[in-house]
C-alpha cells in the first residue's frame, strides 16, 4: 500500500507565488524586459499594460533580492572586503596585550613599547588600509541597489 497521497490543485495564490518567484529569477537574469512582459502574457493571459504594471510591481517589491541575483559577485567582494578591512583594523590593537604582558604593566614603559610595535610593524598602514575597505565594503553596499 502507498502513502502518498494526491497532490493537492494549486490556489491562484500558490500560482501567483509561483509566477512571482519566476519572474524575480528572470529579472535578476537580467532578461529583457518586453520579453519577460510577452512571457507573462503568455502565462496568464493578461493583457500587455496589466502584464507590465505585473512586472514594474515585482521590480519595486523584491528589489534587493533581484539585485542580489543580478551582482553575486558584488556581494562576495564586499563580504571579503569588510572581512579583510576588520582584520586589518582590529589586529595592530592586539599587540597591546602581548605588550602589557612583557612590561609588567608599566604605563610608560608599555606605551612607548606599543608605538615603536605599532610604527614598525605598519600599524598605522593597517588601520588606515583596514578602515578605507570597510569605506570601500559600505560603497560597494550601496552600489548592489542602484541600477
């Protein structure tokens, strides 16, 4: 004996979910869009303008989602961005552990050992680099919505 059981018809709502999540595939494919309009005549039959108002609506209500489609590559840059521009900042401040330790905590002493680790080791380079790719990582953000 089998338990499956028929599939329930789709509602025009899970039709319509399914015509909205093709259409934003579509446009984050960057497909032509009186193309895509005629396709969505063909499918539902509407008329061109109702097809088109379909299509604009989509567009203005799953923006970021069709923009993540269109410009994954963007997104891993600007994740691997903000990745090395954290480390780059971040990692001059933990000598300052590292020298507390070796001065016994000897203010003076610990904050002239700090700058000269700092200065020659490039501290100030990497956080100034660090800090332009966390500028960088927030413009490419900005760039993933603007068409």
């Amino acid at each position: 004996m089998s338990s499956s059981h028929p599939s329930a018809p789709d509602t025009p709502q899970e039709k319509g979910r399914a015509l909205t999540r093709q259409i934003i595939v579509r446009l984050g494919r960057n497909v032509d869009e009186d193309d895509l309009v005629l396709w969505v005549c063909d499918q539902t039959g509407l008329d061109w303008p109702a097809a088109h108002s379909l299509v604009e609506n989509i567009k203005l209500d799953h923006y970021r989602e069709i923009g993540r489609r269109r410009k994954p590559l963007l997104v891993a840059l600007q994740i691997l961005i903000t990745i090395i521009g954290v480390i780059l900042t971040v990692t001059p401040l933990l000598f300052w552990d590292l020298i507390v330790q070796l001065d016994g905590n000897n203010p003076a002493q610990t904050i002239h050992r700090f700058k000269l680790a700092f200065d020659n080791a490039g501290g100030w380079i990497m956080v100034v680099m660090g800090a332009g790719l966390l500028v960088t990582a927030g413009w490419l953000q900005r760039q993933k919505y603007q068409q």
